[in-house]
C-alpha cells in the first residue's frame, strides 16, 4: 500500500516579511545568537519562545571540546523554560541559526534531537507550538506544530 504525506508551511522570503509581533521574536533569537558559544563550529544559533503569560524566553547553543557535550539552542532553551515556567504554555518557537558571518540565505531547519525535544514539551501541554526556524538574514519557514517536520514521531504511546 502506497501513502502520501503532506505538510503545510509558510516560507518568508526574509523577517521584513513578518508581522510585527512575529518580527520582535525573530529580533530577540538573532540577539540571543549572539550569546552562542560556538568555538568549534563556528555556527551560531539562537532561539526565543513566547509563553503563554507573555514571558519570552531566550537561549543559545553551548558547545564543548568534548563533542557532542553541547547542546543545541532549541533544547537549551525549552529545557530552561519548563524548568523555570512548568506551568506555562508555549504559544511560539523562533530558531535562527547560521554561520558566525551570518551569510546563509536558507533557512535552517532544527536537529532531529531538537526536533524530539519540541514535540515531547507540545505532547505534554496539548496545544500545537507555531515554530519558525530561518536565517540571520534571509529566509524564515513557519509551521503550524512540530509534528509537521516530525510526522512519524516517537512518543510515550510506544512505551
């Protein structure tokens, strides 16, 4: 039996393109970007989530001479967030990352431990988390959950 899988995403040509409030989250993960600590790689990530209070929160991606004893800005951050705020609701997700220079138009797009991660916290508090990853200065993808770059996903339900 053969099967079709489609998702739905916006793409952004770049943040001009945002709406203003979409806009002030992509500025506060290109600031958090520049928190990375990337010495190895060279690839700086940021990462700000609003919550449902209206808190935002910010993180950025820590590397280790003992690869891989880093962790990503995505993991960083939402692990920092239900720890500090377990009662909140995560209502977005921006993710910019790209070389130090900040010359990559593509938008790139979360780990599969992150990816794993996000929908492990959008499992726990039932409601879809609107993400966004995309470039410092070019273009951003939205989607609507997680579940749309993690279609056939691990969850408690396999346990």
């Amino acid at each position: 039996m053969k099967k079709e899988l489609t998702i739905r995403y916006d793409v952004f040509a770049n943040a001009d393109e945002l709406s203003d409030a979409d806009r002030q989250l992509f500025d506060k993960a290109a600031e958090a970007r520049t928190k990375a600590y990337a010495p190895y790689s060279d690839f700086l990530v940021g990462c700000a989530l609003l919550l449902d209070n209206g808190e935002t929160v910010t993180g950025s991606n820590q590397e280790n001479a003992a690869y891989p004893s880093g962790l990503c800005a995505e993991r960083s951050t939402i692990f920092w967030t239900h720890g500090n705020f377990p009662d909140q609701r995560i209502l977005k997700m921006f993710v910019v990352g790209g070389p130090r220079d900040g010359k990559q138009d593509t938008a790139v797009p979360p780990c599969g431990a992150c990816r794993q991660s996000i929908l492990e916290y959008e499992r726990l508090q039932s409601e879809d988390i609107e993400f966004f990853f995309g470039s410092p200065e070019g273009e951003i993808v939205r989607c609507g959950s997680i579940r749309d770059l993690v279609p056939f996903s691990f969850g408690a339900e396999f346990l």
